[in-house]
C-alpha cells in the first residue's frame, strides 16, 4: 500500500513537471541538492527553489520541500508527502541536532498531503547554517518514516531565489 502511494505522489510529480513544461521555463539553476526555476505562467513569472527526496532502492519521490517569497516578500515553506500518512500526528522537523520542531498538515488534495508554513528569517538562518533537515511522519500502519534533506546548496539557491522574487 506504500508502494501504491509512493507511485501517485510520483505521478502528481511528473504532472507538475508537465505543466511547467507547458509554461515557458525562464530561468532554471542548480545549487548542489537544490533547483531554483522560474517559469511563466499566465503571465506571471513564478520562482521557487526545491529539492526532490528520492527513495534510493525504487527511485521513486518519497518527499519534496518547496521554497517560495509570497508577494508580501515573507518566506513560505511547503512539504509534500504521501497519503499513506497519518494526519493525526504531526510532522517533526530537525535541522541538524537542533531540537524537532512540530508541524501540523496544512492540506491534502488528490495526489499528496502538505505541511504549509509561512517562515521567518531566523528559520532561513537555521536552514543556511544547516547541513540537513530530518523529518519525521508517522504512517497510516504506525510506522514512522524518516526522510532526510540535504542543506547543500541552500543558501545560494536562497539568495537567488531572494534577489529574483524580491527585485
């Protein structure tokens, strides 16, 4: 049942990954573990900087964490994961050995589950200083899983995110 859930946040990934393809790419970088993009989509020129978490035995996406500067120039941050999560316990966040932060999920639609959180300097500090983000999520069969992001290339890809979105 995993499996299955593992393959529809695939899937809903390679959708997303057609319509950017259908919007013109702009710009498109990379900063080591991290992409920044920019496409047009009507209109409107969207960045954002990402980074996809693999699982290394089926290649499939476990995980993604999105990086965006909402017109108001505030930092948002948003995580998507499986349905196979239970959403009655929240994720739990770790940069390095830091203490876990709780998050609760924001929403689900058809293909994932997100934590959504709006981000303040001193987190982005903690991210650029960082060398990896742990987190935790309990399974709908009360297994928990640990998916690890690397913090490799974040503060370039921050900056530029930075300057593009806010210039």
């Amino acid at each position: 049942m995993y499996a299955f859930f593992m393959r529809i946040l695939l899937i809903y990934l390679c959708l997303m990954g057609t319509l950017f393809a259908e919007n013109h790419v702009l710009e498109q970088e990379y900063y080591d573990a991290w992409q920044f993009t920019c496409v047009d989509e009507k209109s409107q020129k969207i960045c954002d900087l990402r980074e996809l978490v693999v699982d290394p035995n089926t290649e499939e996406v476990v995980s993604y964490i999105s990086i965006t500067i909402n017109p108001e120039n505030l930092t948002q941050m948003q995580i998507a994961f499986p349905h196979a999560v239970n959403l009655k316990n929240p994720v739990s966040l770790q940069i390095d050995e830091k203490d876990p932060l709780e998050l609760n999920y924001a929403y689900c639609n058809q293909s994932a589950c997100f934590v959504a959180e709006i981000i303040g300097e001193n987190f982005i500090n903690f991210f650029k200083a960082g060398n990896q983000i742990i987190i935790k999520v309990l399974l709908l069969d009360n297994r928990e899983a640990t998916i690890t992001y690397s913090l490799a290339g974040f503060t370039a890809g921050y900056n530029k995110l930075y300057s593009t979105v806010t210039n």
